[in-house]
C-alpha cells in the first residue's frame, strides 16, 4: 500500500495533483553511452524538468551526462570495474566506510555489490536531504538501501527494465562448462536481493507489457502494483536524413555489451552467410566488446576481420549518421525488455531486422509490415531477412516508411515524462496502478 508523505516523515508535503514536484532519481550506473539506464535517466529527467518538475540525479560511478536544468549528486564509489581497470584492487586509503569492505569483498567472491552498496550510500545521503523531495525514483537499483528508504518514509518507486534475471538464465545457457557456470552463479547473486527487493516495493514501473510479465514471473511482483510506461525516442535527433547516402551492403547494430543475450554472436555467424551470396556487405557494431571476448573471437574464427567495424564513443547524432548511412539495421537480441536501438534505427528511417525475442515485436510491429522479424538465435533466418531487404529496396523502402511513422506516433520522451507524473501523483495519492 503506497503510504502518502506526512509532515512527520522525510519527504516534502505534497500540495497535490498538478503541482510541481521534486525527485531523487537513483542511477547507480549512469554510463551514458553504454547499456540503457544512463540513456534513460538522460531523457526522463531532462523531459520533467521540461515539464516544470525539479530533478535530481543521485548517481554513482560512472556519472551520467545531464541536461541543463537536472542536478547532479555524485556519490562517492570505489568503482571497481571501471573502463581500462576492471577488477581493480584499492588501497587501504580508500576504504573509509562499511559499504567500501562490502564491495571489495564481495568483488574477490566473485560477486557484484554496486546495487546494495549503491542503495546504502544513497539512503545515507537522502538522509540528510529531509524535506528536499518529494519522492524517489529508482532506476533498476533494487538494493536493499531501498527498504530501508520505504522504512524511513519516502515514497518510492523503481523502473525495471527487463528482470536481471533473464540475463542470468541466457548466461548459463550459454557457459561453455561447469567452472563458467558456478562464477556466473556468484557474480549474479545480487539478483536473489533485487528479487526480495522488487516485491516489498509499493510500485514498479517497467516499460512494456511482455517486460511486465517476465517481472511477474521472475521476481514475484504483484501484477496490480506494475504501471506500464514505455520509453521513446529523441526524434530532434534521430530521424530521417534523405541527404545521405546509404552505403551499399552496411547493416548496422547496436550491442552495448558482451554477453549472449545481445545476441551478436549469431549475428556474426548470419553476416558470414549473407557474405556468400553477397560479399560486399559489412558490419558496423555500436559497441566495444572484450579484445579477448566472445565477439572478437568469433570474429576471427568466421573470417571476418575487415568486415566488422567496432565503434564506441560517439554522440547521439553522429549513430544516427550512421542509421541513415546503413543499407539496414539489425537488432539480434535472444531478449530485450524494449529496445532503444530499434526504435532509433526506425525513427531515422532505416529498415529493420529484428528478432521476436521478449518485447521486441510489441515495440518494433508486424512482420512484413513495419520490419521483418525472425526467431532469436536463428542465424539462417537472420541472414535470409538481411538479404531480403537488401535484394529487395522496394520492401526496404516500404516497411523503413511504416515502422518510422509507427515509431513516431507512440514513443516519445515527452509522453514518457507525462505518463511517469501520472504514476508520481497516483504514488502519493496512495491509488492503485
């Protein structure tokens, strides 16, 4: 039961619907060009302040990028598995409160305690910011921090994207042998305490109907305290741009991390079929795999190199260059909860692959319609869509023309920011989903 702020609690009074609120916003990764999260609190919060709201981002290593008029509170972290240093091992010096052990040694377990620890630092900051807001807005944290901020009387709600769960479970299909599989076991124990976490929770919002089923299924989540809010797209960036020329045999995807379920490897074995029939096309890859990961690997076993450009780095608008660079795009993914790189490539205007794994069809539309879809982890079928569309421009043309109007007509940052308000005030008004 949502409880409403009182004057005796920590948050501000309410003064009802309609009136301009004040949010902590939890980011306890905010990598703004690798993974969703840091994407997502970028164009959610900017869009509330546009809509008058007050926002402040209480984030953690890696800090994200904001929009004039979002504050940002870096909290202090030992960011251990920072680019060019993973795995680090601090100094003594550097270990100056409990949450700081906790890390280091659940890092030499094998595990990761950035959401728990995350989510202690940030009710001790909160803590000290009574009377500042009137809610807090977790991002996919779900540590056990957040418990005790629902003790202490803020009202709170979290967004999860997709369960981390699912991550798991392709991760362990996938390990090659037993040894992979009990460090994968380790590394993902956090995912036992998000699940305790998501279910004590007096709201969740996640951002499709088929991520709200899996966050029922895996983590046990009342069905009528989930709220469905899609995520959208900036059209001021990415959107058609006819004066450029697509380059022939491109084909562009987007794969912001090196694991099975981004689904890159079967995509790697369908470009080395497509390149039988049709040996000019290449692949550019918005990402940075390992040097000595999966993709690279397989990159050389199906002698690709020169064929596959890896990319990573760039800002929004020099991607959406490349969209409407590519002869097409491809979203490979065995699931995705949504999926921004599609409705990126569909909004510049670029005719889409895509697999039926999780959200993807409920985001992206009908097969043959807006996009051509293929069963995920499919290479033979990924290489025959790939090659329909490049054989055939005119049904490129048609559903790149069908999926951008689709795209634009529902996905919006500005109608997200809208129908997360609405939530906001059914949140402090104590009203159910």
């Amino acid at each position: 039961m949502s409880r409403r702020p009182s004057a005796s609690g920590p948050a501000r009074s309410w003064d009802g619907p309609g009136s301009p609120l004040s949010v902590a916003f939890l980011l306890y990764r905010g990598n703004p060009r690798c993974g969703g999260q840091g994407v997502y609190a970028r164009h959610l919060t900017r869009e509330l302040a546009a809509l008058g709201h007050d926002v402040t981002v209480v984030a953690g290593r890696p800090y994200p990028d904001l929009e004039d008029g979002v504050r940002l509170v870096r909290l202090p972290s030992l960011d251990l598995y920072r680019d060019g240093d993973p795995f680090r091992r601090p100094r003594l010096r550097e270990l100056g409160e409990p949450a700081d052990l906790l890390e280091v040694a659940t890092m030499h377990l094998g595990g990761f305690a950035e959401p728990r620890t995350f989510s202690l630092r940030a009710r001790a900051a909160l803590a000290a910011r009574a009377g500042q807001f009137h809610l807090v807005h977790d991002d996919q944290c779900l540590g056990t921090g957040l418990l005790g901020l629902q003790a202490d009387g803020w009202p709170l709600l979290a967004s999860i994207h997709h369960p981390v769960t699912v991550d798991r479970a392709v991760d362990l299909a996938h390990a090659p042998n037993l040894g992979r599989r009990l460090a994968l076991r380790r590394w993902y124990g956090f995912a036992a305490m998000q699940t305790r976490v998501a279910r004590r929770l007096d709201r969740v919002l996640t951002v499709s109907e088929a991520a709200r089923d899996d966050v029922v299924r895996e983590h046990g989540v009342d069905p009528d305290r989930i709220a469905v809010v899609p995520v959208g797209v900036d059209t001021d960036v990415y959107r058609p741009a006819p004066a450029v020329g697509r380059i022939p045999g491109r084909i562009m995807t987007t794969a912001s991390s090196d694991v099975p379920l981004k689904g890159v490897l079967p995509l790697l074995e369908a470009i080395a079929k497509a390149r039988v029939e049709r040996p000019e096309i290449h692949l550019v890859v918005i990402g940075r795999p390992r040097p000595d990961g999966p993709v690279a690997a397989a990159i050389e076993r199906l002698g690709l190199e020169g064929a596959v450009e890896l990319v990573s780095g760039e800002p929004d608008a020099a991607i959406a260059r490349r969209y409407a660079e590519a002869a097409c795009a491809v979203v490979p993914s065995l699931y995705e909860g949504f999926s921004l790189p599609a409705v990126e490539a569909l909004a510049c205007g670029t005719p889409l692959v895509a697999t039926t794994g999780g959200a993807l069809p409920e985001v992206v539309g009908d097969d043959g319609v807006h996009a051509r879809l293929v069963p995920p982890g499919d290479p033979s079928a990924l290489a025959a869509a790939l090659l329909q569309l490049l054989d055939d421009p005119a049904l490129a043309a048609r559903l790149a023309a069908a999926g951008g109007a689709r795209v634009r007509q529902r996905f919006s940052w500005s109608a997200t920011a809208r129908a997360t308000v609405v939530e906001y005030e059914r949140l402090l008004a104590g009203r159910p989903c």
